[in-house]
C-alpha cells in the first residue's frame, strides 16, 4: 500500500479565494496511490457564473498564456519558456447597471484563469478576495467520467442570488 495510516482527502479543483460553489475532493486510502492522477488529468468541464466589471456585449475572448509560480497562476509574460497556452470564452447572460453576468467553461485549466483573463481584458470580477468579502464567481457545475468506474458524473449547483439571471 501508500503507507498511509488515515486517508488523504485532496482538493482536484481549487476554487479562487472567496468564491463560491462546487468543489471536487479526492479520498485516497492505502490502495489507490494513483487516483488522484487519474483524476487530476480527467477532461472535467466546469461551468462557472461571474459578474464583470462593466458592460460585457458580446462573447470576449482571452487567449493570454498562463505561468505557474509556487503553486498559483499569473499571466506569462511574452516569450516566457514555461508559458501554458490557455483560453477563456466569457459569455454574457444578463446586465446590470455597472457589471455583468457571465458563464464561463473551463476544461483542464486552473480556476485562476478565469480570473485572470478577466482583469487582462479590462473587465474584472466583481468583489475581491479577503477576509469578510466576496468574489462573485461561482461554479455552478461540474461534469466528467469517473476514472475508475466509468459512471458519467454531472453535479450542478443553484447559482448564489448575485447569479441568477433573473435578478441582475
């Protein structure tokens, strides 16, 4: 086995700082030492809701490459060696007076992408990481194969009040 005396419960997708919604875990006991990179290369999608900044018309796409530092994310810089090519498509679903609601899927990428691509299109999310606040970004659901028994999974959450189409 792992030499493992208890099970390990790993977190498989991170959510960002004070954002909401689904998050996937992962329990290992003594005989499963490679499920966690079974799962961890599963092609997942995630579907997550964000309010922007400002007033979103049309789908934006960024397509800016990503760099992994110490266990985060950060947008890379041009010709960086270790730049991880990377794409989020923000689709608007309804608009407010100064922001908008938006859906966004991700398919293997970090959930600091989104943010990310956010603020390099001049559209932040609304709300900010910290003690007491709110990052209005949730995911909203998660959907793959599970890689041992092969049963399609598809979890989905009632978005929070801040949204929900409807009350933008």
């Amino acid at each position: 086995g792992e030499g493992v005396l208890r099970p390990y419960v790993g977190q498989v997708f991170a959510l960002d700082a004070a954002a909401a919604g689904l998050v996937v875990f992962t329990a290992r006991g003594q005989d499963s030492a490679s499920f966690f990179r079974r799962f961890s290369d599963l092609d997942a999608l995630r579907v997550y809701r964000a309010r922007l900044k400002g007033h979103v018309h049309e789908a934006m796409v960024c397509e800016a490459p990503l760099a992994r530092t110490m266990g985060s994310f950060r947008l890379a810089r041009a010709g960086e060696a270790d730049a991880t090519p990377a794409r989020t498509e923000f689709t608007p679903l309804a608009a407010g007076a100064d922001a908008t609601l938006v859906e966004v899927q991700l398919r293997g990428a970090p959930t600091e992408q989104i943010s990310l691509h956010a603020e390099a299109l001049g559209r932040p999310i609304v709300g900010a990481p910290g003690a007491g606040n709110v990052l209005e970004l949730a995911c909203v659901r998660v959907a793959f194969v599970h890689p041992i028994s092969g049963e399609a999974i598809d979890v989905r959450a009632a978005p929070p009040p801040w949204a929900d189409p409807a009350r933008a």
